[in-house]
C-alpha cells in the first residue's frame, strides 16, 4: 500500500473506475449475447427491437475507452450481419413445436379409427 496520499487517492479512484468498465463490459456482452440469441432462435422482430440497444452499448465503451474502435466494429458488423442473414433466410412454414403438435393429433385420429373399426366388428 502507498504511503503517499495522492497515490492512496489514485488507487481508490483506479478501483472505482475498473468496477464501472467491469459493470459496463457485462452490460455490452449481454446485450450483444441477446441479440445473438434472438437470430440462433429466428426470432428476428426481438433480434431487430435488441440490435439498437447493443449498437448504442458498443459505440459508448468505444467514447469511453473501454475498447478499441475496430473491435467495436467487428462486433457491430457481426451483429448487423447476422441480423441481415436472418431477414434474406427463407421463412419457415411450420415450427418444430407445430410440426409434432400435427403428429400427435394425425396419431390419435388414427388411434380413434382403430378404436371404432373394433366397436364395429
């Protein structure tokens, strides 16, 4: 520990700002991962209402110099990209969720023909 005050001083006010760059740092991740998340899940009206947020996150830590301008870029081309990919993707008639919802009830249909070709016989 410093003896001097000044650099008690410097190292107090070191410490504040690395937990605020820490705090900021999540904070861009997460948003970034959310949109990341939103376009692995073809999700792409949440992946474009999140994609401003993440934008707007990554430009500050730039302003702030939490991190390098072209590092910033690359994530925002990235992101913006897979946003893009999304919207030229072919849109998917039926979901998983839907398709075996389809299955089960073809299933029972045919479970009740077997049932009431039995009550005939």
């Amino acid at each position: 520990m410093a003896n001097i005050k000044s650099q008690k001083k410097r190292i107090e006010i070191a410490e504040d700002r690395r937990q605020k760059n820490a705090a900021f740092k999540s904070q861009m991740r997460h948003a970034v991962k959310k949109v990341d998340i939103a376009v692995q899940a073809g999700d792409l009206e949440n992946a474009e209402a999140l994609l401003p947020n993440a934008i707007s996150l990554l430009d500050k830590s730039v302003k702030e110099n939490i991190q390098h301008l072209n590092t910033a870029s690359r994530q925002k081309a990235r992101i913006m990209n897979e946003v893009q990919a999304l919207k030229k993707a072919p849109k998917k008639d039926v979901s998983e969720a839907a398709k075996k919802a389809e299955e089960k009830e073809i299933l029972k249909e045919e479970a009740a023909e077997k049932a009431e070709a039995k009550e005939a016989k």
